[in-house]
C-alpha cells in the first residue's frame, strides 16, 4: 500500500513539473522540435515552443489567469488574438515583444501581422484531477517519448499521457466500453505515413468512454475517428494537422456523441459527420484481426453535438461539414453550438451539408456560431452525386435552423442551398438572426443566399 502511495505520488510531481504559483511548467524530452521564431515566458517561466510546420505551441497547466510574454524573432506592427470573442489585448512593448494576459484554460491562436502561415498557439489548461490519476491502468511518463504504433485499449482502461509525454502511433478501441483515456501529453505523428497512421484516435463500436486534454499533432489521416460508437464524450483536446485528410473530429454512424472545449486546426474538415464503411488497418494491430463488421459506420446517425469550440480550417475542406457520405437511412439531431470559426483560408465553406448518398438530415440546429475570417461560404449545403458517392438513390433535408450566425470579418460570404430535384430538396431551412460585418440580413437576396429545390427563410 505504501508502495503505491510513493509511486502514485512520484507520477504526479512527473505530471506536474515545475509548479511556480499558478503555471505548470511541463518537462519535455530533450529532443523535441522547437519553433525559434518565438521565446514565450508565462509568468515569468520559461516555456518550450514546440515546433510544427504551421504553428508555434506552448502548452501550460494553470489554476488561474496568466501573464504570457512572447519575443519574437521577426518585427511585427499588428497583434490579432483568436478568438475575437475573449477580447484579448495584447500590449505591444516594441516591435519584437509583446505581453497579454490569458484566462486558465483557454486556447488562443495569437498572429502577428495577418501571419496565418506561422502563428503561435497558446494553450492554457487545467491539471488533470487526482481522483482521476489515481484510476489509470496504463501511464505514458512525462519527459519520456513512447512508439506505440498500434496500440490496442481495452475495456475499462484508464489511460494516462502526462503532461510532457510524447508519443508516435494510434490507439484503437475496438468493441469495447467504459475506457477513459486523458492527460495533457503529445501525440505527434508526423513521421508516419498514411498507412501507418489511420486515425490517431481510432474508435470503432466504443460505448460509455471518454477522451480528454490530449494533444494530436501531425496525423496523415483523420486524427480521430468514432465508427459506430454510443455515448462517447470528447473534452478538451487540440488538434493540430498540416496533412492531406487529416480530418480532427470524424463522427461516422454514431449516436450520443458529445464534442466540447476543443481546438481544431486542420488541412483538412475541421468536423465530418457522415455515414460510411470504416478503414481497416492493414496488418491488424497487434496481430489480432478486427472482428467488428467494415459497415459498422453505415448506420443512423443520431444526437451528435459540438459546442464551445475553436475551428481552422487550412488548405483545403471544410470548418464543419455533413457528408459527403451519408450512407444511412437517417442522420439527425446535430447540435453545433457557441463555436468559433477563426479561418476558413480556401474555397469550401464554414457550415456545409454535401449529402452525397441517400440519407435524410434533419434535425440539424447551428446556433451562435461566430466567423471570424472565412473565404468560400457561409453555407453550402446541397443534395449531390460526387466522387464519394455509392448509393444509387439519392437523399434530402429538412428543419436545419442557423441561429445567430455572425459573419464578424474577411470576406462577406454567400451561401448555396440546392437539391437535386423536386424529389430529392432541402426543406424548412431558417435563418434566424444573421449578421454580416455587422449588418442584419432581412431576406435570402440581401444575405446572397443563392437557392434551388429549396426552401428557405430568413427570419
């Protein structure tokens, strides 16, 4: 017992690091990419910037607000903090320095000059709780790298990534229930290639689970993945990709799906709600063959929300996106709400539906939903054939509300809503409270709302 005792507490000073009244300082192995555009100190502490090809990160533990000082390798004029919503200022000191104030766990995409290919991301968050420590079956030490490649979780496992972890490879939870996998640490994948890594994240038939704090960065594929899975929590996490589909959150065939206070800045889909046949790995992890069945995501999607959540979305897809595979007979009640959208840099859209099979969407409610910089559309939603299609019959929509949507700036943004015929439309579809740079829209041609076998009003 006492044994346990000094391990259990050993694990936590690891976990913790360096504590200097409210900042956790995390210890890093010694080998980790830094970023030498930016030297940061949060209250005065020294922080490791962990380089990526896109982003400067710096990731603390805090019980409160912080003081967070970047120096900059470059001279800037122009200090932007993402989300706008926070209202963080940021005090220039000079051309090179500059000093805000963070509140505790908050995430923040800090860009100086309109600098979107390089920014520093800013993360604060909360030390994971000793209650929870004290359950973990499986403890990835901080200051240590892991190769896991593919690691398969199992039912009732409690996985711990401390703060300061570094880990290349997947977990996969396969037919199994009650799992809870957490911790401030890194999964960072951009060494393996698209055959090694499927999902950072893969969830296939998962129930009652959980996943929260973690950071995944560099994944080939989509980052995480939730195939006909049931009342699964994801909290907290930051995604962080530069690949081709690295999706951050795909939600295929599943019911009961909540997706909250998380950060996603992805090449590709931000969020993907679909219906579809799931990837096998190829060879089977561990040697040990999947047993559930390749259409496990083929199924009624149902009850999935996401709220309180910064998007980018990067080169190319979409912020939040239905479809393009909806291979099921119904995809419904989908909640997106108090979500941020702080870039959309190319031409897909913010809030998309590409129904590309033969499922009906309903039920589906975007409310106070912000758009900070966004090129492409506000809404593009239509009923199609495309290059993902394999149903034969065709699908449609109806009661999908947009409730305080608020383009803030960039460009103005116009939306199409197009079915396929009169058979195959979008019904009873409501805009409730747009605003454009300010502007309150009245009706469908003041807001550029482009339609066709649709139904529209705008309220």
């Amino acid at each position: 017992m006492l044994k346990d005792t000094i391990h259990f507490a050993l694990l936590v000073i690891l976990q913790i690091g360096i504590a200097h009244g409210q900042v956790i300082t995390y210890n890093y192995p010694g080998d980790i990419p830094e970023d030498d555009n930016y030297q940061v100190s949060v209250n005065g502490e020294a922080q490791k910037v962990y380089g990526t090809p896109i982003a400067g990160v710096v990731t603390y533990g805090s019980t409160g607000a912080t003081t967070v000082e970047v120096v900059t390798q470059f001279a800037f004029e122009q200090v932007v903090i993402r989300p706008l919503k926070l209202n963080i200022q940021a005090k220039i000191m000079n051309d090179r320095q500059v000093q805000f104030t963070l509140p505790a766990d908050t995430k923040v995409s800090v860009e100086f000059d309109h600098r979107i290919y390089m920014p520093l991301f800013v993360f604060s968050q909360k030390p994971v709780s000793s209650e929870l420590a004290t359950t973990a079956t499986i403890v990835y030490e901080t200051g240590k790298r892991y190769t896991i490649e593919n690691k398969r979780i199992k039912t009732g496992d409690r996985v711990w990534v401390q703060a300061g972890a570094v880990l290349k490879g997947t977990f996969l939870m396969e037919d199994v229930e009650d799992v809870i996998i957490f911790g401030h640490g890194i999964i960072d994948n951009r060494d393996l290639t698209r055959e090694e890594g499927y999902y950072g994240l893969g969830w296939m038939k998962a129930r009652n689970s959980s996943v929260s704090n973690l950071h995944l960065i560099g994944n080939p594929r989509w980052s995480t993945s939730y195939f006909g899975c049931k009342n699964i929590r994801v909290n907290d996490m930051r995604i962080i990709g530069w690949r081709r589909s690295d999706d951050g959150i795909d939600v295929v065939g599943s019911e009961d799906i909540t997706i909250e206070n998380t950060f996603v800045r992805t090449k590709d889909d931000c969020l993907a709600i679909k219906a579809s046949e799931f990837w096998y790995k190829v060879p089977d992890p561990e040697g040990v063959p999947f047993t559930v069945p390749k259409t496990i995501g083929c199924k009624l999607v149902n009850n999935v929300t996401m709220k309180n959540c910064t998007l980018w979305n990067a080169e190319w897809g979409n912020a939040i996106e239905i479809g393009f595979e909806t291979r099921a007979d119904t995809m419904q009640s989908i909640t997106i709400e108090n979500v941020d959208i702080i870039h959309v840099e190319a031409n897909g859209g913010a809030l998309t539906i590409h129904n590309g099979d033969r499922a009906h969407i309903t039920d589906v409610l975007y409310k106070d939903i912000r758009i900070e910089e966004a090129y492409g559309y506000l809404c593009h939603f239509q009923v199609l054939f495309s290059h993902y299609s394999k149903d034969k019959e065709r699908g449609s929509g109806s009661n999908i509300v947009m409730d305080n949507i608020q383009v803030v700036e960039g460009a103005p943004l116009n939306s199409i809503i197009t079915g396929l015929d009169a058979e195959h439309q979008y019904k009873d579809i409501k805009f409730r409270g747009l605003t454009i740079h300010g502007k309150k829209i009245k009706d469908v041609k003041d807001g550029n709302i482009y339609t066709e076998h649709a139904e529209v009003i705008v309220e």
